[in-house]
C-alpha cells in the first residue's frame, strides 16, 4: 500500500515542480521583458536633430533623382528643337534652290513658312503666284506711256523747219 505520506511527498514533489517551472517560466518571462527593455532601450532613439538630418538626406536624394529626370527631358527637348531647326533650313534651302531653278529672287523664301513640311509647297505656289501678279502690274505700269499719234498730221514740221533757209 501507499503510504499517505508517499502521496503527500508526491503531490509536494509534483507542487514543488510546477512552482519550479513556474519560478522558471516567471524568471524567463523576467527575462524576456528585460531584453525587451533592453532591446527597446538599445534601438536608436532618433532626436530632432537626427530625424532632420535624414529627412534632408532622404529629400536632396530624390531632388538630385529628380534633377536628373528633368536634364534628361530637357536634353531630350533639346535635341528635338535642334533638329527641328535644322530640318526648317534643309527646307528654306531646297526653297532657295527651287527659286533659283525657277529664275526668281531668293529673297522670296523668307515669305514661305518652312516650319510645316507638308504646306511648304501651297506656300510656295501662293507666294510665286503673288509674285508673278504684282511683277506683271509692276512691269504693265512702268511701260505705259502716251499711246502714239495715229493719223495726224502736224501743223508744223520741226525736221523741216531745221533745214528751212530761214534758220541757217
């Protein structure tokens, strides 16, 4: 038989064991917060002057990122506006020589837009069309003169009178 003080040995064993391991668990959990506290502790607590700084850091970061997306695109635009330049004086040149081709002034390619490639040549065709319209009326203007005498008969013959005995 067992002994009622086998029992109570066993019971203060199995009592004495889970204080134990309660002693024990309390102890780790001591422990953990401890670590917790000390883990919290050790993180870095940022000051004003800190934040600040990162922050700054962190914003002259992308400003620069920034800085360079926008050289980019502003080389890039660059770029474009010179060769659009350089596309406008191959076109006034070709207009230059198609002037030359069709015996007229130079001069008239400063009245043709060369920025829009498709109306280059409805441009051409009006400005030479006004061209050639104020040219004719020009020309028609300067030879008018006094239309001929026809069929009449001068009162006075000057040729004549300059070999009349009368003046010599």
């Amino acid at each position: 038989m067992i002994d009622n003080n086998s029992v109570e040995n066993t019971e203060d064993v199995e009592d004495l064991t889970t204080e134990q391991n309660n002693d024990v668990k309390g102890e780790q959990d001591n422990q953990q917060q401890e670590s917790n506290t000390e883990s919290q502790m050790q993180e870095k607590k940022y000051t004003d002057e800190e934040v600040d700084r990162i922050v700054s850091k962190r914003l002259n970061r992308e400003r620069e990122r920034l800085s360079r997306l926008f050289n980019e695109e502003q080389q890039k635009s660059d770029i474009e506006v010179r060769e659009k330049k350089i596309e406008e004086r191959e076109r006034k040149a070709d207009i230059k020589d198609k002037l030359d081709r069709d015996n007229l002034p130079r001069e008239l390619s400063e009245l043709i837009d060369c920025e829009n490639a498709e109306e280059i040549e409805s441009n051409y065709e009006k400005v030479i069309n006004i061209f050639k319209i104020s040219l004719s009326g020009a020309l028609k203007e300067k030879f008018k003169g006094t239309a001929p005498r026809v069929g009449r008969i001068p009162d006075h013959d000057n040729v004549a009178d300059a070999f009349s005995p009368k003046h010599r």
